[in-house]
C-alpha cells in the first residue's frame, strides 16, 4: 500500500495548493473571525468511524520505522473525503505525506509519525503489539501512546472542527512521517524543506508527540535541547600487565579525564532550559584476557546542550581538557539535533486555554526529554509545540493509552483549532510574506 515507490515530488508538485477546485466548501456557510465559539460537544471514544475505530486501524498496521505499512493512505483517504488533498513526500525508504486543505493563512498543521519502535520479543507482551486490545479501560499496541493514538486524535479533530466550522479562516494541514524512530534523515526534515520551498511552511504546528508527565494536558513541550554526540578512541600500548613499564595502559590515561568532562559545569541552563547534560554511554576497553593491559579504550558520549551553548564551543572545551590530561585520542563527532525553542504565541494560548477547557487543569511548559522532529519546523519560522498522551508506556512493552484520555485528547486538539482559528484576534500572522496565498484564499 506505501507508495514510496514514487519518486518524491519535485517543488511544483505542491503548487496544487493553491487551487481551490477541490477544497470542498460550501457555499452560503459562512464562519465569521471572532464569531462565537459554542461549545464542543463531547464525542464517543467507542462510535463508529470515530476515535478508538481509527486508532485501532492504524495500530493494526505494522510499521516498523521506517515503514508505514497503509497508515498515511489510510489517512489521505479518509481526510479525502473533508476536502483534503494529499502530496507524496516519499524520499528513499520513508513515506512523508502532506494533507492540506484550503489556501488561506494562518496555515495550522499537526505534525505525527506513522512509524513505531520495534516491539521487542512477542511472547514479552500481554498481547500481540499489532493486535490492538482493550482492557482496564485502556488502548493496547505498539504505537499506541507514541503516537498513532496521536493521529486518531488529530484526524478525528481536524473532522469535526470542518463539520461545525467548514469556512474558517486560516487553512489546515497534516503532515505526516514513517522516519521519526529512526535516522530522520529522509522524514520530517526532507518533507518540512519541500513545504518551505514551495512557500508553505506553516505558522502553527502542533506535534502530537507524548508530551504529559502524570495526567493528561500536565505538559506541553516548547523546546527541545540540541544533541551531539561523541566517539573517542584513547591510545596507548598493549603489554604483559606484570610489566606495565613496558606498556602504556589507555584506561589509566582516560579515566582521569573522564572524570574531569564529568565533573565540568558546561553551562548554567537558562529560565526555559536545564543546564547542558554530558552523559557516557559506552566505555570499552581490554582485550578479555586478565593479564593484558589495554592498548586502546574507547568511549561514547553524548551531549543534551541547552540553547546557551554551541556545537564549536563545546567541541573546543572537551578538547582542552583532553589535552590537558596529554591523551593521544582521535575523536568523532557526530551532531543530530539543534536545539529550538519556541516563545510564547498564539498556539501556545490556543493550546493552554484548550488544556484548561478540555482537562481543568494548567499545564506546565517543559523543554525535558529526547529530540523530536518540531526541531526541522521550528527554524523554518512556525510556532511549534508538543502536546500529546502520557509518555509512561512509550517504547516499552505493553505500550497502553486510556481510553478516556484518547476522547480527552480529540476533544482538546479541536479547541486549539477553534481557539487559534476562531479566536477573536485570529488570524494574526498572515501578513508575512504570503501575500499570493492570501488573495488566493
Ligand atoms: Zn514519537
């Protein structure tokens, strides 16, 4: 069913957006900005075609990063038939899509990966991963929190925002990757530089990643801390560990050093981000003999940096006190993530007032936890936040969402539609540059 046989579109295979032919709206139903927003009716997690139906299709398909086995045709089609239209961004092995409907900006769009982690030994779990099972009130399946419970939401949401609301201003979009668990190097950052050339980066994105901590709404990310990561190999030279004078023991060098890169303060953090993290993952040293001291160690690391340091800086300063402790190293670097943050706007009001109708509660904001793909958004100049399930289950085994957080969560992803776009000061960021899109919408 994948269609990543396709070779990917080039720029002017997004310039359908532009047509209004197959926008589906309906003449003589008008939806006024600032009109009033009534209340959003509660839907039934268990209805037919809604909610739980859904996120079970999609979590009975098993894609594996970087397959997506169905889920985004699954998706375009449904959407289809609300007026969507559907761009293949497929690059290489990974499938990327891009729904959108209307022309009109402020251009909104949830972002969601279709891909899951690989889910262990079968025989580990309760249940099957790809056999979606309810019990204790909770949604059962690989992918299930992290994040096809996610695309049910957003899809569901985006269905019943058209149905009440089908001439709002502004336009909405999905984009959609099978590359966020692995490399995503073909997924996310690929399609988002695709929708940039072709003028479409959007002004709000919401990423569906699992953001809350303890209850639902809890959390909402607004940044995410860069991350660069480090192989050194320490040299020294192999000997009979009775007469270490003739040799040079490689761990003896290293662990002094290692203790120092422990031991530094890298930098302070700053009011939204924790102070940068260096964490070793990997010390490997030692040939298996009892009797050989080692003539190499080699060492992994990994930074977690906030936005008040720098790739180079940090670099520098690891070597300094490498040389400091007169190593013979060689030492690669590998950088897979810049940091972002996103400052408060108008999706992030929507998002909290939505948190606040749907859950009761505040939510706090958080820059914690690994990468996510709103980093290849956030640069491109789109207000990015993260707001999704409980992350307790997520990559473990019997990976579970609640059912009522599943409802909870459609309910709370259209209030930020209706909040962002029906808002009384939305649209507000249309201006810039995307004058053409405008008077075309
Ligand atoms: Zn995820």
């Amino acid at each position: 069913m994948r269609s990543a046989s396709r070779p990917c579109l080039p720029k002017k295979a997004l310039s359908g957006y532009r047509s209004r032919a197959d926008d589906a709206r309906r003449p003589g139903r008008r939806e006024r900005p600032g009109g009033k927003v009534s209340g959003t009716p509660p839907a039934r997690v268990n209805a037919p075609g809604g909610v739980l139906e859904l996120a079970m299709e999609l979590l009975r398909r098993p894609s594996i990063t970087p397959r997506d086995a169905g889920c985004q045709e699954l998706l375009a089609q449904r959407l289809a038939r609300h007026g969507f239209q559907h761009r293949d961004l497929s690059h290489g092995e990974v499938c990327n899509s891009w729904l959108w409907r209307g022309t009109g900006r402020p251009l909104f769009a949830f972002l969601g990966h279709t891909d899951v982690v690989p889910p262990g030994p079968e025989e580990d779990w309760s249940t099957p991963p790809f056999a979606p099972t309810l019990r204790n009130d909770c949604l059962y399946g690989r992918g299930a929190a992290d994040m096809k419970g996610s695309i049910a939401a957003m899809t569901v949401a985006a269905e019943a925002f058209l149905a009440r609301h089908p001439e709002h201003p502004g336009s909405l979009g999905l984009l959609l990757t099978s590359d966020e668990e692995g490399p995503a190097l073909n997924g996310t950052k690929y399609a988002a530089g695709c929708l940039a050339e072709a003028g479409l980066v959007p002004d709000y994105c919401l990423v569906g990643e699992p953001s809350s901590e303890q209850v639902l709404g809890d959390t909402i990310k607004v940044g995410r801390r860069g991350s660069l990561q480090g192989r050194l190999q320490v040299l020294g030279r192999q000997g009979h560990i009775a007469y270490p004078e003739r040799a040079d023991n490689a761990l003896h060098r290293v662990l002094p050093a290692l203790a120092a890169l422990c031991a530094e303060r890298w930098d302070e953090g700053d009011e939204r981000f924790p102070p940068t993290s260096f964490q070793v993952s990997n010390l490997h040293a030692g040939v298996g003999a009892e009797n050989v001291v080692p003539g190499r160690a080699e060492i992994r690391f990994n930074f977690r940096y906030a936005p008040s340091s720098d790739t180079a800086g940090l670099q520098r300063r690891v070597n300094e006190i490498l040389a400091r402790h007169k190593l013979r190293y060689e030492l690669d670097w590998q950088h897979s993530a810049e940091p972002f943050h996103t400052r408060g706007g108008r999706l992030l009001e929507a998002a909290r007032a939505a948190v606040r109708e749907v859950t009761g509660r505040d939510c706090a904001l958080s820059t914690s936890g690994g990468t996510s793909d709103g980093r290849f958004l956030a640069p491109l100049g789109a207000e990015v936040l993260e707001c999704g399930p409980l992350n307790a289950s997520i990559h473990q085994v019997d990976e579970h969402l609640a059912l009522k957080d599943l409802e909870l969560l459609a309910r709370l992803y259209q209030r930020v539609l209706e909040n962002l776009l029906l808002g009384s000061s939305a649209p507000g960021r249309e201006a810039a540059g995307v004058a053409a899109m405008v008077s075309d919408g």
